[in-house]
C-alpha cells in the first residue's frame, strides 16, 4: 500500500475509535452539542458500526493488501462524504457546535482520503 493510504486507514482507525467511545461514554454530552440530540440506544448502535468498521479498517492494514486497501480506503472516502453531507446539513439547520466540528472532520477526509487513493505505490501497474 502507499505511505499516504497507510496514513489515511491510520487516521480513519483512530477517528471510528474515538467516535465509538465518545458515542458509547459520553452520549448525553454528545447529544447536547448536536442539533439531532441524546438518543442513547441509536448512539450504542452508532458505536457498533464504528467498532466494526475500526476491525475492517485494522484488519487491512494489517494484512497490506494494496488492492483490498484501496477498497477499503474507497468505501471511507463515500463514507465520509456522506457523514459530511449530514453534519453539514444539521449545522446549516440548526448551528450546532459538534454538527460543524464533525461536518469539517468528515471534509477534511474526504479531502485526504482522494489524495491518498491517487497516490500508487512504486511498481504499481493500473489495470
């Protein structure tokens, strides 16, 4: 895999962990700063997804398959377009202060995780 698709499967690992116990120990905070609320059973499941989803992503980097890390690295980036897209969407709403911060981040990664997927590694052959 390319240093930069390491990099981004790395980050993304991260941030579904975070997100997974920030969802499953601090809902009513969450909640709060979001214009959708405290709904501690969609939360748990929010946080299910993400542990799931940090599992997949963990699992490929450690296996190193280019081909299985761009498509994991593929299905992050609609992912994150789509969260971004939702948080933005609640902040124009509503303004709140998590849906903005959350609806930057979710930029932000679609933003590296397409300059992370054209990058090739050395000796790659497009096909």
């Amino acid at each position: 895999m390319a240093t930069p698709l390491l990099w981004y499967l790395r980050l993304l690992a991260a941030l579904t962990i975070i997100s997974c116990l920030g969802q499953l120990g601090l809902p009513a905070e969450l909640g709060a700063g979001s214009a959708w609320g405290g709904a501690p059973g969609w939360q748990r499941e929010i946080a299910f997804w993400n542990l799931a989803t940090y599992i997949v992503i963990a699992r490929t980097l450690r296996v190193n398959d280019a081909i299985g890390g761009r498509t994991v690295g593929i299905a992050l980036v609609a992912l994150q377009f789509l969260a971004a897209t939702n948080h933005a969407a609640a902040a124009i709403q509503s303004h709140a202060m998590l849906n903005e911060i959350m609806g930057a981040v979710n930029a932000g990664c679609v933003v590296f995780g397409i300059l992370a997927l054209r990058v090739r590694p050395a000796g790659h052959v497009a096909r």
